[in-house]
C-alpha cells in the first residue's frame, strides 16, 4: 500500500496546495492506479503529477488522471484520500 504522506508529496503540494481542492488516489490492482482530482479551472501541471507519481510507485504503472466534479463518500460519509482494492492474495 502507498503511504499517503508520499501521495501528498507526489502532488507537489507545496506548490499546488492553491490548485488542488481534493484528491483520491485509488490502487485497483498491482499495477493499475487512478487518481481523482478536483481543481480549480486554471491547473494545468497534470503532467507533473504523473511524472511525481510514477517515480514514486515505479516505471511499470499504470496511473490514470481524472479531473472530476465530486469525490464520492463511503456509506460513513468519509472520503479517504487512499482506497487500495488490491489483495495480493
């Protein structure tokens, strides 16, 4: 599992702290992430991003980025920055 305090710094969000308003970032398999983003009208570094992400999980991922209007609650109405839905068994 990734450590949401390398996620935070994958985000560059000393640098984009204005830009980003949420984010989610989703493992689905071993190689195969998602990360949601909402932000506002004028980011533009998603390249960055995924330049920062890969170092940090490794040249084989796969990482998608999708700017979205709304994150989605858990039925406790929490919103976790993380979700891994891999089971390595």
């Amino acid at each position: 599992m990734v450590n949401p305090a390398a996620i935070f710094e994958a985000l560059a969000f000393r640098e984009y702290s204005e830009m980003i308003i949420q984010y989610q970032f989703i493992q689905h398999d071993k190689t195969n992430f998602e990360l949601l983003l909402i932000v506002k009208p004028d980011f533009n570094n998603k390249t960055g991003i995924l330049k920062n992400l890969t170092k940090l999980i490794g040249e084989g991922a796969n990482i998608q980025i999708k700017h979205v209007n709304t994150i989605p609650k858990l039925a406790s109405g929490k919103r976790p920055v993380i979700i891994n839905h891999y089971n390595k068994n």
